[in-house]
C-alpha cells in the first residue's frame, strides 16, 4: 500500500495519519511462518523542519513453535514504529534500517511494516522469557517441573570423587 505524502512533503509542521493491514504470512522466520493473521499498522508521518518522521505501532499474534522447549505458543506483540522518510538516499554503503526512500511523493507502507517488524522480532523465538527448555538426556520440558536424570559427574572430577569416597 503507498502512502500519498505529497500534501506535507513542503509543509513544515504538516501531518498525515495512516492505518493499514499488511500480510506477512509468507515470511519465513526459521522454520516457521509465525504470522498467520494480517498484520496491523497505524501512525502518523510528521514533516518536522523539513524532515519526514513516521511514527506508530505494529501490532499482531505471532503463532510460533519455541526454540528451547519445542511447545506451541501464542504471543501479541506490539512493536513501536520510529523511522525516517528521505527523498533519496545520500548513502547508500551506509544505510541505516531506521531511513526508507520515498518512491515519488509516496511511502511503500508494506515495506516499512515487513522491514520494521522483522528488524524487532526476537532472535529465538520463546514460549516465556524464562522458558527453561528440555532436558537433555530424557527430553522432558523442564517448564512442567524437574526431571528426574541423575547429574553426570564430569569425568575431569572422577578422581576427586574416589578421593571423597574413601
């Protein structure tokens, strides 16, 4: 969806407010698809002093499977939307993920929406923060409670442990 800036693009002070629905159920986060459900945006492009300022929120229900512990999870998530809009770009070596090119005297919203909300998302993909993963040896999810695998002494400490014995 473009967005039509041409009304404040020379109108210092000038705002123009937006709302739209992006699909993202095509993108591939790992080995997942974790946005089933259209993703919503809404906000304001401010021109302050000559410059382009989008602000906002993205919101969603990310449906996922957790990287630690391997259960399915639902989690909304709300991201705040804070970039700049630049007419071209000085350069482009050093871009930075907060600047986005107009495309004429619009703004490409779908794009800024996918861009933003992937720069957000979390590296891995949890149940909780805390989430305590699986046991290694048995595998049981060690969210529902201690499993009951004895410790393994590591064998550097073999010694040590007869010296205690004796």
């Amino acid at each position: 969806m473009m967005l039509g800036l041409a009304k404040i693009i020379d109108c210092p002070g000038a705002s123009v407010s937006f709302s739209c629905s992006v699909d993202l159920s095509d993108l591939r986060y790992g080995l997942s698809n974790p946005v089933s459900e259209p993703v919503l945006a809404e906000g304001t492009v401010r021109n302050t002093a000559g410059v382009l300022v989008m602000t906002g929120e993205i919101k969603t229900c990310i449906h996922a499977v957790c990287d630690r512990c391997a259960a399915p999870f639902d989690r909304d998530v709300r991201i705040p939307m804070d970039v700049v809009l630049v007419t071209e770009m000085a350069n482009e070596e050093n871009e930075d993920e907060r600047v986005f090119p107009l495309e004429g005297d619009s703004a490409d919203l779908d794009d800024i929406v996918r861009t933003v909300f992937v720069l957000n998302l979390d590296s891995k993909l949890l149940c909780k923060e805390d989430c305590k993963g699986l046991c290694h040896r048995c595998g049981k999810n060690l969210n529902d409670g201690p499993c009951h695998c004895q410790k393994e002494l590591d064998p550097r400490f073999a010694a040590l442990k007869q010296l205690l014995e004796k």
